[in-house]
C-alpha cells in the first residue's frame, strides 16, 4: 500500500505556467503539463474536435487562453468519466460558448465581438454533462492521456489519475467520495485508492523527483475521504464497552494512509479504535497499551528499516488485569516492512480486507462486547 512519505512539496508543479505564459497565453506543452496530457493529444483535440486555442501569436505560434484552457479541461473531466470523446468535445464546445456568452452579458462590451462559431447540438441537462455510457477501451499502458502508468485497472482510477495530475482538488474530492459510496470502502481502498497511488509513486520515481506535489495533493484527498467514511456510509452498531484495537507505525515508520484506511474500515463495522498515527515513539506505544488495555495492536511498517520484532514481542507480552484473569494484546504486524519468517507466531494479513476480518473475528465470542480468550 502506497503513501506519500516524500520530504518538502515542490512549490509549483511541472505545469505550473510563468507570469509571462499567463499573460501572453500558455503554450501546448506548458498547457499539456498542466492537464496530465500529451501535446499530441491537444493537437488530435484540435485537428478532430475545434478544441483549439482561438488566437494564434505571429499566425503561428498557439498560445491557449483562459477560455481555451477551460473548455480542454472540460474535456478531460468528460473522458475521464467514460464520455466517448466526441460527445465529450461537443458538451465542451457548449459549456464553453455558454460560459463566453455569459460574460458577456455580466460585462458590456463596448463594441460587438465577433463569437465563434460552434457545431450544432442539443444542450446538455441542466447539472452536468449527459449520462456517461461504458468505459471506452483506454489507449495505451496508462490510458489516453493520463501521464501515469495505471495498466490494467477501474475506469475510476484513471479518472483519479487525471484529477491529480491537473491538480484538480475539487474532482479529486468529488471522485473519491462517489468512488466510496459506490463501492464501499473496502473496495474503493484496494481497487480505486492504492493502484492510483502506486501509480503516481512509480511516475515521482522515474520523473526525477517531478509530481511531488501530485502526490501530497492526492494523499490528502484521499486521507481526508478515508475520515470523512463515517459521513458518507451506513455503520454498525458500535460494540458498546468493548476494548479498542490501537493502530500505530512503527517508530520512524512516517507512513500512515493504510492506517487510516483499516481505521475506517473498522469503524464501518463496529469494532472500536484508538489510531496513533506516524512514527509512535515505543514508550508512548507501551504507555497507551497499558492504560487501555486493548484486544488487539496494529504495528504497521512500510520499510524494513522501521520493522522490530523486539517491540512487537514487547508489546505481546504485556499483561493487565486481576491475578486469575490477565489478559494480553493480540498483535498484529502490518506492511510490507516485516519479514515474514521473522515474524512467525503472529497472525498475518494480506491486505485491508483480511486484516479487517482477522480484527473482527477477536469480538466473536457471542455478546459482540468482549474479546475472546487467548
């Protein structure tokens, strides 16, 4: 499971336009940076669609007004939510022309502009574009114009991918949500959630440190959707005087999202939790065990380097409780830094679906309150 775990965030982004491309018009490749999409692929709009810029400086160089920029950005939400391309070009060419005319309206011009001309087509329904059909077959590894390396996945994250590559909060917002509610948590982790993160990890790596900020954008997106779950689906009944599960990294573990994922996922489910967050120092690990007394702890690590099998037994071995009756923490090694022979004797997970399960059955003992017995 990816995370952003990165050090400072790029001030502005490989699409970022200068003060002299803003005031002059952003070029195709400035414009094709900002939208995670090839200059060819602008041209192919333009060429096939009349999605062009409509000034051109000294007749030949295109430089891409605010107008110009809305309306291709237009077309990318549309395609990224499954719209065949042609339709998605004609609601652009639409929304863009309704946007002008407007202006134009709030605004007077003192003398009549000439207004491009436009194909011919019905407006669009009020709130949105028409109803998206199928997913079209992507073109490529990473789907038409995403600029990340998705391969072969759910049309929602290329969807994601693109939102992030523009920087587009607001889609990026509107997607996770609907991907949650659509699918369920569960679902929207391992299926929509991580393979856009590892996707955006992979192109940070072989882009020399470019799509920084693509990455911090998108893990805050997604750890802000993974904390508003509870807003956004149904929850079971808490177990009400149960003891809690901790989640906490590893010390110097800095990763945290899958925490914040299994956290969610528990609490959609009932089970009670105390989430520590990153790099949890060991003596305030043991200090909170021993002050709750919990069924279970997560210890998740991302790297090997912040894996200790010495805390994790620690921590097994800790005892609370009246003489005759102590009990001990279940725990649980989580991540892709433990070692699995070296973690022997411990339950193991493979994923947020299976850690939520293994959690889950400790509570099964038949009130739903307590925990079972070792």
């Amino acid at each position: 499971m990816n995370d952003h775990g990165i050090g400072a965030t790029a001030v502005a982004g490989p699409g970022a336009p200068s003060p002299d491309e803003t005031a002059a018009g952003m070029t195709t490749g400035a414009l094709a940076r900002r939208l995670g999409v090839s200059p060819t692929t602008l041209r192919s709009w333009d060429r096939r669609y009349g999605l062009g810029p409509a000034v051109r400086m000294d007749g030949r160089h295109r430089r891409w007004a605010p107008q110009d920029i809305a309306m291709v950005e237009e077309m990318c939400r549309l395609t990224a939510a499954g719209t065949p391309p042609a339709e998605a070009a004609r609601v652009a060419r639409l929304r863009s022309a309704a946007d002008v005319a407007g202006a134009r309206a709030a605004v007077p011009a003192p003398e009549p502009v000439a207004v491009p001309t436009f194909a011919p087509g019905a407006a669009p329904a009020p709130g949105g574009a028409p109803a998206a059909p199928p997913p079209a077959a992507p073109s490529g590894p990473g789907g038409a114009g995403s600029g990340l390396p998705l391969g072969d996945v759910r049309q929602e994250c290329r969807g994601l991918a693109r939102a992030a590559v523009r920087l587009d909060a607001p889609e990026l917002e509107q997607r996770l949500t609907q991907s949650v509610r659509q699918h369920g948590l569960l679902v929207a982790w391992e299926e929509v959630m991580v393979p856009t993160l590892r996707a955006v990890g992979r192109k940070w790596e072989s882009s020399g440190d470019r799509y920084v900020e693509v990455e911090h954008l998108l893990s805050w997106h997604i750890s802000t959707t993974l904390r508003s779950a509870p807003l956004l689906l149904p929850r079971a009944e808490p177990l009400t005087g149960a003891p809690p599960v901790v989640l906490a990294c590893t010390p110097g573990e800095q990763h945290s999202l899958a925490l914040e994922a299994l956290t969610a996922a528990l609490g959609e489910c009932g089970v009670p939790t105390r989430t520590l967050g990153a790099a949890v120092p060991a003596e305030a690990l043991l200090a909170c065990v021993r002050r709750i007394g919990p069924a279970a702890v997560v210890l998740w690590s991302q790297t090997r380097s912040t894996a200790s099998m010495p805390l994790a037994r620690h921590v097994a071995g800790l005892e609370w409780g009246a003489a005759g009756a102590r009990r001990r923490p279940v725990v649980l090694p989580a991540g892709p830094g433990w070692d699995r022979r070296a973690s022997a004797g411990f339950p193991r997970c493979t994923g947020l679906r299976d850690a939520v399960q293994t959690l889950r059955r400790l509570y099964d003992d038949g009130d739903g309150r307590r925990p079972r017995a070792d």
